[in-house]
C-alpha cells in the first residue's frame, strides 16, 4: 500500500470519527507525516496512533491532532500560539490554516529538526522559540488562539492572560496520564468559559528548557 493510499484511509477514518472541517482535512491533507516521524517508522505514518519521536515525547494520534485543531476554530488571519513543538506536525498543519504561527520547544534538539522540515517544506509563517511554553510568549501577545500539546496539572494562567478577547485555547488538563481531558477555554473579557471534550493521553507541561542544568 503507497503512502497516498494510506492518507486517504486516514483522512474517510477521521471523517467517520467527527471530523467534519474541510479546511481542517485539506491541511492534514497537504502535511506529509511521514516526514515528522523518527526514522524506521514511516510505514507507519498514516496509521491512526501516536508514535515516539525521542526524548520521551511521541508525535500524537492523528484524531486527536484533528480535534484539537477542528475545535480550536482557526481563521485564516489569526496568530496562534503553539505550546510544545515536539517533532513540528502540529504545527506545520496549523501553517496551513492563520496567518502565523508562533510555536515554543523546551527540548532544543527537537526544535532544531522541526526547523529543518518546516524549512523543507516551505513554511514561512511559522515562528520558533526555545523555552519554558509554560509561560507562553509575552513579547507575542495576546493570541488568538492557543493549542497546548502537552498536560497540565491545572489552566495556566500565564497562557490564559496571553488570550484576546473571544479568544479560544485548547488545552489537555489531568496529572494522571489516564486521566486527562482536552478543555476549550474561551476568554470574554474578564469571563472564562470551559468545556470538556475529549479524554487524552499527552505527556506532562514540564517548565524550564529541556536541557537546563537544575537549579542548585
């Protein structure tokens, strides 16, 4: 079976599944995942489940990459930001889909191979930065949208004060990894509106970079 073939069995599985935003297909369409993830499992890029991609993070299932992105209501002017490169996927679709896309990696060496594939791909709305995502990115700020791609214990404020007004982030909250959902959090001025929708596995929103030494 050709990598074509695959993707499009991935995308009618996604469909049956929820996804129902064209723009939202066309862009999972248009990214190619086998290049996003490690090496030696390109046969399995189009296979409906999260894989590793070093340093304990995984690229995640497509469904949840697709939900997440469908919920998070994209316009094609917007700025979002991405907490959690990882291996560039994630963001590389969202590309597709504003008008620029600021994206925070704690892990260096990840962050130095999703820089390579958006520059193989010719991705030049995509902003990068090495650093703690758990406090968003200030200088930026605010956003109209926010995706967070790992788990937090609770909402982080830092991130929901980086919201503009009518502003939406996606965000998976649980300590255990077995118990986590993603929430849609809306900001209305100074009112937050929640809701549960989906339950997630993510690796844990870790502060600091990757490769600090700890503080003595």
């Amino acid at each position: 079976m050709t990598a074509e073939t695959r993707k499009i069995r991935l995308l009618m599985e996604l469909r049956s599944q929820g996804i129902t935003d064209a723009r939202v297909l066309s862009a999972i369409e248009r990214t190619p995942r086998e290049l996003f993830v490690a090496d030696g499992m390109q046969d399995q890029a189009y296979e409906n489940t999260a894989l590793p991609i070093g340093l304990g993070q995984t690229i995640s299932q497509p469904i949840v990459v697709a939900m997440m992105t469908q919920r998070l209501e994209v316009g094609d002017r917007m700025r979002v930001l991405e907490v959690g490169t990882g291996s560039g996927y994630q963001a590389a679709i969202l590309s597709h889909l504003c008008r620029r896309v600021y994206t925070i990696e704690r892990h260096r060496d990840l962050l130095r191979l999703a820089e390579e594939k958006f520059k193989q791909l010719g991705l030049d709305n995509i902003t990068t930065r090495w650093g703690d995502g758990a406090k968003g990115w200030p200088e930026q700020a605010p956003f109209d949208r926010i995706i967070v791609t790992a788990a937090a214990i609770a909402v982080p404020q830092d991130l929901v004060d980086q919201l503009k007004d009518d502003g939406l982030m996606i965000v998976p909250i649980g300590q255990d990894t077995w118990n986590q959902r993603l929430l849609a959090i809306r900001r209305t001025g100074d009112t937050i509106a929640t809701e549960a929708f989906m339950d997630v596995r993510f690796v844990p929103l870790v502060e600091g970079r990757g490769d600090e030494r700890p503080r003595e």
